[in-house]
C-alpha cells in the first residue's frame, strides 16, 4: 500500500522590500509591491498560493492593504520589513492558532514557476524519514532557504530557540537543522529579483 500523501501547512513570504526593483536612486516616483506583478494576469502572490492550493491552512505574510483569499491569513512581520526570519516566525506564530500538519511549506512569492516543486518537496521529505527537512537547490548550485518544506515540530522547536529573529537570514533561521536537498529545474530555479529578470519572465514594466 502506498504512503500516504503528507499533510502540509504553506506560510508565502511576500513582505519583502523589493529593493532592486524600487532603488532608492530610482528615478520613477512609482513603488511596486513584487507580489503584486502579473504574468498572463495572475500576479507573483496568486501563481505562488496556486502552489500551495492543497495545504491544510496557508498564511501570507506581507503588508496588511495585500489582497488574499478569504480562506487564506494575512499578518505582518515584527517588525514590519523585518527580514525572511521574522516572516517566518509571524507565518508560524499565526499557524499556531489551529491545529498545525505535520509539514510546514515555505516559499517566497518571486519564483511563479516553483509549483511543481512542491510535490516533488513533500515526496522527498517522506523518503527521508530521519530529516529535519528538505531545502530546495537552484540551478546554480546554492541553497534556496525560501523554498524548503520542514517537520512542523522541527521548525516549531527551532523557532523557540531563537527567540528574536529581527534581521537573520533565512539561512541563519534554518542552521543547525537536518535538511536533505532537492535540485530544481533552471525554469523553476527563475526569480524575480529585477526589472530584467520580470520582463524575462513576462512581467510588463508598468514603471
């Protein structure tokens, strides 16, 4: 008899400052919200909770004026524009008010091509029984801390024992912790960091 599927919570990251798209040196007076970018009409955040569409509760972390489902919670980081571990930890401390599954899935909101590695996290976590976790891999080579899919009570213990995490790196936020790797195709290794890499991927410069 097959495993069964592993149950899953998703917390979407998408409350960063966009700093290469929105340069202080910038000359336009227009500051864009990256989760707010469309492709084919659906935006960064959208193509990013379609990724998640099967998990038991989803919340965003981001500014508070951001457009969610119904169904979906919003809250913000503390301190607003915090840094990627402190997402994460408001993302957690808002999944604990209901009864949490087994795997939390945490993604950024910039790669709209990651939906097919969500699976492909999961089934790896399930065949790797003595890991903490699985941390996708891009097409470079380097570690993606925003695409990993963790034990929820790996990741709950790890956040107890930071206490504060006002400008750690996701990195420093998952050290110490067992995870397992998963190479990602160069299509969905694709993130929006700037003007370049959107119209690469179809984002029209509305700038």
């Amino acid at each position: 008899m097959e495993d069964r599927p592993l149950a899953f919570d998703a917390i979407i990251l998408a409350g960063g400052r966009s700093s290469r798209l929105n340069p202080e040196t910038d000359e336009h007076s227009i500051k864009v919200d990256k989760a707010t970018l469309k492709i084919a009409d659906v935006t960064l955040l959208e193509s990013t909770l379609n990724a998640v569409a099967n998990a038991t509760q989803i919340v965003v972390v981001g500014p508070y004026d951001l457009q969610v489902p119904r169904e979906v919670r919003l809250t913000r980081e503390d301190p607003p524009l915090g840094g990627p571990a402190a997402g994460i930890l408001a993302g957690l401390r808002t999944l604990e008010r209901a009864d949490r599954a087994e795997v939390t899935v945490i993604l950024a909101c910039d790669m709209p091509n990651i939906a097919p590695a969500v699976p492909r996290l999961l089934e790896a976590l399930q065949s790797s029984p003595d890991s903490d976790g699985v941390v996708a891999i891009d097409s470079s080579g380097r570690r993606q801390h925003l695409v990993v899919a963790v034990r929820s009570d790996k990741l709950a213990r790890q956040a107890k024992g930071l206490g504060g995490a006002d400008g750690l790196s996701a990195r420093q936020f998952f050290s110490g912790l067992n995870l397992e790797e998963l190479a990602l195709s160069q299509e969905e290794s694709r993130d929006i960091d700037t003007w370049q890499d959107a119209r690469q991927l179809g984002v029209k410069d509305f700038r």
